[in-house]
C-alpha cells in the first residue's frame, strides 16, 4: 500500500511539474545602445537639409580604432557638402557599442525636419 500510494504520489508531482510554465521574476535588462544611437548623439540635423528643409536617409561607413574611436568615416549620399559635415562630426568620436577594432561597420541614419 505505501508503495503505490509513493508511486501515485510521484506521478503527479511529475504530472504537474510536465504542465508548469515557470514564471521569469528576473528584470529584463536595459536594451543596448546600437549604432545609430551611439552615432546619433554626436550629429546635429545638417544645415544643408535644414536650408532645403528636407530629410533623408544616409549611409555610413566606418571603423573603429583599439581605443574605441571612429575612423575612416565614409558618407554615401549625393551631397558633397552633407557627406564632408558628418565626416567631420564623427571623425575621432569615441563609442559606447563593443566592437572588434578595424571591422568595417555600415549605419544607416535617418534625418528628419525639425
């Protein structure tokens, strides 16, 4: 009689332990900066969109040193003056994101009106 009652006892635990969904108390964690987050704190909105009133999405290319600075900034738009801004912005920035030093990373960012 012990032994079933055991047994019976054991297969429902195992029943509902089967059944359970397990609750996460964890916190989740703060999402991490991306690169156009980390890129979008050392722009301003460029002058040659602001006089044209216009926004626009730019290609950037880039690399980072060992010391987590911005190197070899290359802007592909069709603005030579919007392409020269931004490189000046950015050349010599120091980032935030892990990165593996001299791996060539592309961005894309987005410029609104104000």
């Amino acid at each position: 009689m012990k032994k079933s009652l055991f047994l019976l006892t054991l297969v429902g635990f195992l029943a509902v332990q089967a059944y359970a969904t397990p609750t996460n108390d964890r916190k989740t964690k703060a999402p991490k900066n991306t690169w156009e987050q980390q890129l979008a704190k050392y722009i301003h909105y460029p002058d040659v969109l602001r006089q044209t009133n216009k926004g626009g999405i730019v290609m950037i290319q880039f690399r980072v040193n060992a010391d987590n600075e911005l190197s070899q900034v290359e802007v592909f738009s069709q603005n030579e003056q919007l392409n020269m801004g931004l490189i000046r912005q950015l050349t010599g920035k120091k980032v935030l994101v892990a990165a593996n030093p001299g791996e060539l990373y592309t961005v894309r960012l987005r410029f609104q009106p104000e």
